[in-house]
C-alpha cells in the first residue's frame, strides 16, 4: 500500500509556524517511505474562511518548497460528497435526526452539570427514528457506541485509550447545511487513501470520535502521530500576541526557507547532537516515530544562528533571488548597484538576515543620504585625509575593478605615504559609506561602482579641505 500523509490547514488566517512543522513532519514521512504528500483545504467555516488566508497557506508552502503530489482538494468542492456519506450513515441506523433548539442544549448542558456529570448530549432523538423535516434546527447526529473502549496506538503518545461512555453523539451536520470538522476530515482521508495522520496533539481528543466513524463506514482506520506543543522562550504557549508566528513573517524578517525547515524539524526529532540538516539529510533520516512526546520551546535566537550559518555557506547566487525580493522590499533598485551576489559576499559575516542585509546594503545603490559628524570629524578633518584620498583616487581610476586589485592600491597609497592600513582605509570607508563602518574596504569600495566611488571620494576631499 502506497504511503499517503496529508497536511490539512484551515484557511482563516496564515500559516503559523506550529502548522508549518506539521507540514514538514508530514512531507518527510511520505517522502522517505516513497509515498505520497497531499494537501487539503479544511475551509467549511465559511464565517471565517477567507480567500486571501487561502493564497497565504499556498504562498508559504511554495515558499517553504514543500510540494504536494497532486492539486490541493478544498471541502466546499465536496459538499455533495458529505452529504452522500451522511445519508448513508442515517438509512444504515447509524446516525440520525436531531431538532433540539439552541436552548434545548444550552439547558440539557445545565441540567447535566446540576447533576455533577459531565455536560453532553443526552440523547434524546437517538431512538426516536424521526423523519427528515424542513426545521432550522435540523442536525444529524453520529450514533456513537454507548460501549466498550476506542484504543489506538499513537506513533508518538503511544497507547491511547478512551471509554465511548466518555464521548456523546456528535453533531456530523450542522443546520447550516454544512459538515461538522470530525466527519468531514473523516470522509476526506478515506477517499484521498490517507494513511498516515500526522497532526497536533490538540486533536488528540478528536481521535476516538472519528475512529468510531471510520468503523461505521467499514473503512480501514489510518496510523495516528499526534506531535507535541510548541512553547515560547518562557515555556507559554507559542500566540500571535506575543510571537511572529506566521510563515511569511518569518521570510519578511530575512529569514531563509530552508533555514527555517532546518530549525523546524529539530522541534520535536532529533538525529544525535547533529544540528545542520540538508533537506536530503531530513528525508534520509527522519522517522515521525522518533518525534519526542515533550512540548519543544521555539527560540529565535537558535534561528537566527542557524539562518546566518546558511548566509555564509551557501552559495552567493542560490541567495541571490531571495536577497533580491529583500532589496524590492528595501525600496532598493538593484539596477543601481552591483550584483546581490556579489553584496552577499561582503556582508554575510557581518548579519543574521537578508532584511539586515537589504539595510546595509542601501549604501551602495543610492546617494549617501546621512553623515556621521564624528566619522567626518575624526577621519577626514586631519592633516592626511585629503592626500590619502587623492593619492588613491588617481590609482583607483584605472586600477582593475575587482576586491582584489583595489586591496593593492590601498596597500600602495599607505607604503607610498608611510602611513598604517587604517591611516588609508578609515578616510575611504568614511567617504564610501558616510560612517566608519562597514565590510573591508576593499569590498565597500568596489561595491560601490567605479564612478561612484570616484565621485564621492571627490566630495569627501572637499569635505577633507573644508576649515
């Protein structure tokens, strides 16, 4: 049998970051076991269901390169499909018609809990048998076993056991007309053969229910893995209140999508004390048996870590499309400077993200807008400055413009001038950037394009001869 896992998020708001582990937990399973990974849009809460919350899971799971094999499946396209499974249910005695009102349950709920047991529905249509009838209040009700235990065996809880006297007769349809989640997911993974269910633990008590429905329908009941909370640095909960929880924000914060796959799957799986994981490495080795039961605590700083790791040894170019998108971001015209490879090179020691980088970067695509007084008033207010900066200006106009050859003018100027390497390279910098710091001076010159360069070197001499 063909492996199949499923990543199914609802579409009322962007894909967190505790959706974006599952997704790759579930990605990861099919891939290594060659099975299959789909992707189903859990969008029947048409009250908060959007169309743009639908364009952002998609975005971030394109971002994330986490492909599905087939075309995602939507369950407002399958309504008819709900509604055939459901009338099966009722003419086989397994479900049936429910009319209680709003304050009909409201009160049965009361009445329980006066008694001190559990608040539940009580069963009142269960046996009655009563006939399809044009009533808002209209439901269909899951005939649940009154006994006897739902055991299931859970590739990371382990044994899970519940008495069916603890679960009721769930709702399967609403009056609205529409699909309850625990019937309709049900449906769903039977007809798209899902047989792996990899998802969080809040669903853990969803479980038995729809195991129960499974049964119902004579179907073949899937392997559950249900993974482990996500903390926050104080151990709470990871919220949108206190968190950037969202995918995208994560990629507008600079940080890399295979960075983020990277720290992702070592939340909640371990391989040894291994860190760095290729997406070849994940596939290879990851087993959602192996996922830890104990909630993992998201840390930006560990991201931040590992997202400069892949700044600095990844290739410059691969980088270079997603610096890009940075730099659009930044305002920042990139027909108006070097290369983003080349500006990658200079500044991939020196940030943890590309959004840093895109700042630092600005330098060399625009005019210098902003002088630092004191870096004019240290370095270019002196007895040296304006020789210095002449005496390179005249090796610089027609010196070869790579790193290199720039770093051998710079060694020229102070040998010729008997002066230290910063003597030279301070008045540069100051010029190039309008502040004393930045990459090597060799980089932040040739960064900056030759004409560039030039001109400016021309006004930091005026500001160098200024009283």
């Amino acid at each position: 049998m063909t492996v199949r896992t499923r990543f199914a998020p609802s579409p009322t708001g962007f894909l967190h970051i505790g959706g974006a582990r599952t997704a790759l937990y579930c990605w990861l399973e099919a891939r290594r076991r060659g099975g299959e990974f789909l992707l189903r849009i859990e969008d029947t809460d048409r009250e908060r269901s959007t169309d743009a919350a639908v364009q952002a899971i998609l975005d971030a799971m394109q971002w994330l390169d986490l492909s599905a094999d087939d075309a995602p499946i939507f369950q407002t396209h399958r309504l008819t499909r709900y509604k055939q499974v459901a009338d099966e249910l009722l003419a086989a005695g397994k479900a049936y018609y429910a009319y209680e009102s709003k304050d009909d349950i409201e009160a049965m709920r009361e009445a329980a809990m006066a008694r001190g047991e559990k608040p539940r529905y009580n069963g009142y249509y269960r046996d009655r048998n009563e006939p399809y009838r044009d009533d808002p209040n209209r439901v269909i009700r899951f005939k649940n076993p009154l006994e006897g235990t739902v055991v299931f065996d859970d590739k990371v809880k382990g044994r899970v056991e519940w008495a069916n006297a603890e679960l009721d007769d769930l709702v399967i349809f609403r009056s609205d007309g529409w699909p309850t989640y625990n019937f309709a997911v049900v449906v769903d993974d039977i007809d798209m053969g899902i047989t792996e269910v990899i998802r969080g633990d809040d669903h853990v008590n969803n479980t038995p229910r729809q195991i129960n429905i499974y049964h119902a329908l004579g179907a073949k009941v899937p392997e559950f893995a249900h993974l482990p909370m996500i903390l926050d640095k104080e151990g709470k909960k990871l919220s949108k209140r206190t968190n950037s929880v969202s995918v995208m924000e994560y990629r507008e914060s600079g940080f890399l999508p295979h960075a983020i796959l990277n720290y992702l799957v070592r939340l909640g799986w371990s391989h040894g004390d291994q860190e760095i994981f290729s997406r070849e490495e994940m596939v290879k080795l990851f087993d959602v048996a192996d996922v830890n039961k104990a909630a993992s605590r998201f840390d930006t700083e560990k991201l931040e870590w590992l997202n400069q790791h892949y700044l600095k040894t990844d290739d410059p170019q691969s980088l270079a499309p997603e610096f890009t998108w940075h730099l659009a971001r930044a305002g920042i015209d990139i027909g108006n400077g070097p290369a983003p490879a080349d500006v990658i090179v200079a500044l991939r020691d020196r940030v943890h993200t590309l959004k840093e980088m895109a700042e630092r970067a600005k330098i060399w695509y625009g005019p210098i807008t902003e002088w630092d007084e004191k870096a004019v008033a240290k370095h270019l207010k002196n007895d040296s400055a304006a020789q210095v900066l002449q005496a390179a200006r005249d090796l610089l106009t027609g010196c070869e413009w790579k790193p290199e050859p720039i770093h051998q003018v710079i060694e020229h100027v102070a040998a010729k001038l008997e002066l230290g390497m910063g003597k030279i390279a301070q008045p540069l910098r100051v010029a190039m950037t309008g502040t004393q710091v930045s990459p090597s001076i060799d980089h932040t010159i040739y960064l900056t394009g030759r004409d560039a360069a030039l001109k400016r070197i021309d006004h930091a001499i005026a500001l160098a001869q200024q009283a």
